[in-house]
C-alpha cells in the first residue's frame, strides 16, 4: 500500500516538472534571466592548430539543481518562451565577444562567437532584432556565427529567405547536427550556410571503427568543399578521432578532447594558460 503511494507520488511529480519547470523558466525570465548563464567550449581549426572562436551554450540553475538544455529548451520552446531566452542569449552572447575582441584578451586577430537558435526564433522580426543586437553591442558582424539545427523546417521558404537576410547582415551561419534530420547535401546548396556541423554520432563511429562513419564523414567534407563550406565535427573526445577528421581534410572541430564548456572565468583561463 504504502509503495504503491510512494510510486503515484514519484509519476505525479514526474508528470509535474515540465509544468514546474515552465514556471521556473517564466519566473527566471520576468526577474531579469536569474540563474541563466553562459558556458563557451572552444572551436578549433585543424589547418592552424588554434582557436578560431567558441560556441556559446545556455546554462540554467534552478533551485540548486543545474537543469540541462536538453530539458529546459523543448520546454522554453513549447511555452512561447524561446524568443525572449534566446534574445538573452544573443545579447549575451555578442557583449562578451565584444569584449573579448576589443581587449585582444586572447591575442589574436579574431574570435567568432556561435550562438544557438531555435527554428522558432527564425520569424521575419528576428534578423532585425539581430541587426539591432550587433549595433548596440558593437560587435562586428564577422564575429557572430548563428547555428540552427538541421530539422524539416529549415527546407521551408519562409525560413530560407530569413537566413538569406542574416546572411546578407554579414553574420555566417552553420547547420548543427547534420546527418541526424533530413537534409541532403544536395538541398543544401541552395541554403545560405558556411560550416556544416557534423554530428557527433559521426565521430563516434571513428573509434568504433565503423567504416561507414569515416566514409560519410569524407562524403560530407568532400561535398561541402566543392559548394564552397566548411565543416566542423563535433564531440570530439580522443587524439584518433582528432587524428582521423584532420586526415579527412574537415577543417574544425570541437569536443571534450580539446575541453569542456567553461563558464566565462574558466575559459578565459583556459585561453590564456591552456588549463
Ligand atoms: P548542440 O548545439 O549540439 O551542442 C553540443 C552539445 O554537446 C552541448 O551540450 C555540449 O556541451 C555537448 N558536447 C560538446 N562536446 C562534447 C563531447 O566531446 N562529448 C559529449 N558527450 N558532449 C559534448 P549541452 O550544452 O548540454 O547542449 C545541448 C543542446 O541544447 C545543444 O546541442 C543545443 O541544441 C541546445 N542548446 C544549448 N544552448 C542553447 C541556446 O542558447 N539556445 C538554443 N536554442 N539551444 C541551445
Ligand atoms: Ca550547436
Ligand atoms: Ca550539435
């Protein structure tokens, strides 16, 4: 008896965290993004062995428990809540790039921040209010990267024509996840995009010594070359697959190999000492 309450307890409160959860999300947002921050993990270029840029993921504390995007975003997205978080996010996002190009923190010429965007941020108002966020910023559009995850969606005109005008602001764009939705490489010769994110799952197969991974990966580099992208694998977590993708001729990545994503003091640790 006493189990079987205990149990309807635990699917209650199951069944209630996505409801508890929307409400901690509205609730963070009203007071001014409280306990939302952001981590950068670094992007490497394999061709000049260094770091091109970061890529900016969101973080949110709730209740001393750290909930991860994964859980969070799907729930943002489905409470109409993602525009204004991922507006957080690009303004964020394009102030500490700022910062960290105007002081030459890491001494080099140029450090270009990715940030992530929901499908359901791509609506007419959006590249507007990414022209506004540059100026305000100051932040050069050469220095913003926008990633969208492969999806149905990005095939539709509507949104095609809205990563057009991004393009045309001179941010560069990136297709995330690739190989885990529908796109073909042929469809993506009429989409705007620079880098192609190769998925992790891709890279996986590298030290899994499955053939078919290396041989899409070199499908994938091969074909991006020729329509004039670049591309980036992602979750690269050993010297093999780090090793395996430089020999494919994939020009960046990114993984735990090279490190984690750091909250701001950290990675700016990390840029300056290599720790
Ligand atoms: P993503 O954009 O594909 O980001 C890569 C995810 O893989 C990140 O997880 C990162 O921490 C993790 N990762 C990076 N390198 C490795 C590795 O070597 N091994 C493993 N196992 N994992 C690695 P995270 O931060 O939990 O983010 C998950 C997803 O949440 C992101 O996937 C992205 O789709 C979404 N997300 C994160 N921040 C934002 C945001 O600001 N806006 C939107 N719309 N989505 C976001
Ligand atoms: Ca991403
Ligand atoms: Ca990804």
């Amino acid at each position: 008896m006493n189990n079987a309450i205990q149990q309807s307890n635990v699917i209650r409160f199951n069944l209630d965290r996505p409801h508890e959860l929307e409400r901690g999300l509205r609730q963070a947002i009203a007071n001014n993004f409280d306990g939302f921050s952001l981590h950068y993990q670094p992007q490497i270029n394999l061709q000049i062995k260094s770091i091109i840029g970061a890529e900016a993921l969101l973080r949110w504390s709730y209740k001393n428990e750290s909930i991860p995007p994964s859980e969070f975003i799907p729930i943002a997205e489905n409470a109409g809540l993602i525009v204004e978080l991922g507006n957080w996010v690009l303004r964020e996002a394009c102030k500490r790039a700022f910062h960290w190009n105007a002081t030459n923190l890491f001494n080099q010429l140029a450090f270009k921040i990715s940030v992530n965007v929901s499908v359901l941020q791509l609506t007419d108002h959006f590249p507007k209010y990414v022209s506004e966020t540059l100026l305000e910023t100051r932040l050069s559009p050469d220095f913003l990267n926008i990633e969208v995850t492969e999806s149905l969606q990005i095939s539709n005109q509507q949104i095609i024509g809205i990563l057009h005008i991004l393009k045309s602001l001179g941010v560069s764009l990136s297709i995330d996840d690739f190989g885990t939705g529908f796109s073909c490489l042929s469809m993506l010769k009429n989409m705007p995009f620079d880098v192609i994110k190769i998925d992790k799952s891709f890279v996986d197969g590298l030290d899994q010594g499955c053939e078919s991974s290396l041989s899409l990966i070199e499908a994938i580099v091969y074909l991006s070359r020729k329509h004039g992208m670049s591309t980036l694998a992602e979750g690269v977590e050993s010297q093999n697959q780090c090793e395996m993708l430089t020999a494919t001729g994939c020009d960046a990545v990114q993984g735990y190999y090279f490190s984690r994503a750091l909250p701001v003091d950290e990675f700016e640790r990390f840029m300056n000492t290599g720790v």
